[in-house]
C-alpha cells in the first residue's frame, strides 16, 4: 500500500492442482508503517547514547512514544546496559516515533477467473464488507461456500482510499479443500453444490461469529461418549526481533487421535515493568533532564515507551516538558509492549501427513483476529482430524511483541 488514493493494485491467488478449494469467510489485516524516523537536534557532530535526556524529544513523540530501532540493539546495548560509547548523529535514524494507526480503508473486487464471476456488481468499500482492520469483528462469512477447481486462480484487486499511509496489506481466504477427486472433479463438485435446503441455508451463531446450517446445529450439540474436550497448546517465545523465526511441534496422544474445531491465541508480554532512577535528594524532577540511562530496564528502550496517557496534564507546562513530583514522575511513563499489538506471521503443518493448512505464511489479525481477545475464536470450516502419533507444527515470523505466545488449537481426543 503506497498512502496515494486511487492507486490500485492487485495480487492472484492461485488453487493448488491436489483438489478443490471452497472458501466459505474471508478475513484481512493492515500491518501499517508506523515507525518513523524522529527529527532531533543533536548538532554536527551528535551525541552519545547515554547522554541523551527526554528533552531533545519533540513533544508529539513522548506522547505517541519511541523506540530504538530494534535493528540497532547490538550496536546500542551492551550486557544489558546501554553502550555509553556510541555516538548518535541526525543521520543515523536510530530512533523512531511510533505513529497511532491510521482509520485505514480500500476499496476492494474478487473475481473467480475460471469462471470470470465477480462477487460484487462494483467495488465495495472494505469496512462495509469485511470490517475494520484492527481485528475486532468476526470474520466475514459468505453466505454460500464458494467452491473454486483445482488450477483455477482467484483475483483480487484493491482500490486505496486513505492518504499518506503505506504498509502491507493481507487478506484470506478461509475455507477447505477436497481431497482424492483428481479422477473426477466435475462429480465431486456437482456433490459440493447440491442444493439441500436443510443443510444449506445459513444461520448466523452470535457467540462465534461464524454461520451454521440448519442440519448442522442440532448435531454439533448432541451429547456423545468416547470424546473427551481437549486443548493443544503450542507456546513459542517471541524475542521482539523482526523476522525472527521460532517453531514448536506438538505431539499427538497415541489413544485415538484429535479433532480440532477452533483456534485461539494471545501473547503474555511478562516483565512490563518500567522504572525510572531518580535523585534521592530532589523533592520534584524535571522531566527534560531525565536521561536514557535513567530508564530500567534498558530493553524497555526497543519496545518502546510513552507518556502515560492518563498524565499528560501533567507532563507539559507551556508546550514543554515541566517538573513533577518525585513520586509522580515515576509513574509517567508506560511501554508499549501490549498484548493486543503483537504482529506475526504463522504457518501451520499436519506432520503426520506433511500438508500445510495454508499456501503461505499468514498475518495473525487476517487469520486469527486481534490477540487481545476481543473476537471470536477462529472456527475452523471443517473440523481437522489428526491422526495418533502424529504432530502440528507451528512457525512464527515476528513482526512486532515480545513475550509467551500462547496457539490454542481447542477441540476433542477420541477415547476408547
């Protein structure tokens, strides 16, 4: 995404040849380019690292907050402590504001090229039809499966209408596939389109945000015997660097194999603490003269801080940084490691029969909803049997966060 309204552009999505694909909701997210370089004045020939004070900030970005560039922490920290020997100049962009999201929107087509359908008689605005990018809204079912044939490809196109913001925009597709019709697709399609009123009409689950027919629901809550409710859990420590890779595997019990209905996620950030050293002796502290060094822990300074929003009133007298109580100044600032903004992208794997459940890595918001948990859990179209003895492995490519990820798949074990 360039930030130039009107600007379009358009990717093809192409189904693999090993079966039919049938898409049945779609799901998107908007990793925006919120870190930008911060204009300071450290005159000609810059300033140590240690010696910088909140000061040499412009206000606007202590209150949105400020980073050192994580691309920088070998070079600035130094067993844990920052490198009092490093020189900061204008040109080396080693700090960057973190901007607030933009309202971001598009306008957006999908046509089937097999079939030369479109999905819409125009372009539809993105809100209107699938909801903000932030993640907190189910995602948007279609109100009648989709089915695509092996080799065809699906095109989408994307109109900007925001100015002045870029950054990567991903979209989903969320569905099934057939398996073993390559010797007949035309029959296995013709089965995947007939029209049977019970199980095709759609009734929309307010819990779930997801679509049930009418066969479906009785079923799906009929007591049974020889499954028991069970969660695998997959956990990874995200370091807070970009692409920065992590995996995990999960083993399957050997008694029955598992069925999983659902995915969930969320990330514990852990140590969010924030400490500033103050002088003992001074009853009120004067904000610009608190240096980086000053804030513990060091690792704080690369996921970023902020003015406590709750205190900005206090924080400026005349357009500048003012004195605060020495108790209060220790509570002005809060980092931004937050459990709802931790970006990733995620691939998951049946070992037990070497299939991925994706074409390629996808966007945790696009895929799973935002990770503060204020969504439904990702129902999965069909429920996805694993075999006994078999594995789900799970990558992580970081984007943004640090902390314990925590990838719930929730389903059943088949008991004897």
């Amino acid at each position: 995404i360039t930030g130039e309204v009107g600007n379009v552009t358009q990717d093809v999505i192409s189904v693999s040849l090993e079966g039919v694909f049938v898409a049945v909701a779609l799901g998107y997210a908007f990793e925006e380019d919120r870190a930008k370089p911060v204009e300071m004045n450290l005159g000609n020939e810059g300033k140590r690292l240690v010696d910088i004070t909140l000061g040499d900030f412009p206000p606007d970005v202590l209150i949105e907050g400020f980073r050192i560039d994580p691309r920088f922490e070998t070079a600035a920290l130094t067993d844990n402590t920052l490198d009092p020997g490093l020189i900061v100049t204008e040109t080396r962009n080693i700090f960057q504001r973190i901007k607030p999201p933009e309202s971001f929107g598009f306008l957006l087509s999908i046509v089937d090229s097999a079939t030369g359908r479109e999905l819409q008689n125009e372009p539809v605005h993105s809100v209107a039809t699938l909801g903000g990018a932030n993640g907190r809204r189910p995602f948007k079912a279609l109100s009648q499966p989709m089915v695509f044939m092996p080799r065809s490809t699906i095109r989408l196109q994307v109109e900007e209408r925001t100015r002045n913001v870029t950054g990567r925009l991903y979209i989903t597709l969320q569905g099934y596939k057939v398996l073993g019709v390559a010797g007949d697709v035309e029959g296995a399609v013709r089965n995947l389109l007939e029209m049977d009123p019970l199980r095709k009409v759609p009734v929309y689950n307010y819990q779930t945000g997801n679509y049930n027919s009418l066969g479906e629901a009785p079923a799906r809550h009929a007591p049974t015997t020889g499954v028991v409710p069970f969660d695998y859990v997959s956990t990874l420590q995200l370091k807070g660097k970009p692409d920065n890779i992590e995996e995990d595997e999960i083993l399957v019990n050997v008694d029955g194999g598992f069925v999983a209905l659902a995915i969930g996620y969320s990330l514990d950030p852990q140590d969010t603490g924030l400490e500033i050293q103050l002088p003992a002796e001074s009853a009120n502290i004067d904000l610009k003269t608190i240096k980086l060094t000053d804030i513990k822990p060091a690792r704080a300074l690369f996921d970023g801080i902020r003015l406590d929003p709750l205190r900005l009133l206090l924080a400026f007298s005349a357009g500048r940084l003012t004195s605060v109580p020495r108790d209060t100044a220790g509570r002005m600032f809060q980092r931004l490691n937050l459990a709802g903004d931790v970006r990733f992208l995620y691939s998951i794997i049946d070992a037990g029969t070497g299939r991925e459940l994706q074409n390629k890595l996808v966007h945790n918001v696009a895929g799973l909803g935002i990770a503060n948990g204020d969504r439904p859990f990702r129902v999965l179209p069909k429920p996805m049997t694993f075999l006994p003895r078999s594995s789900i492995r799970v990558q992580v490519r970081e984007i943004s966060g640090r902390g314990r990820l925590f990838i719930v798949f929730q389903g059943y074990k088949k008991v004897a």
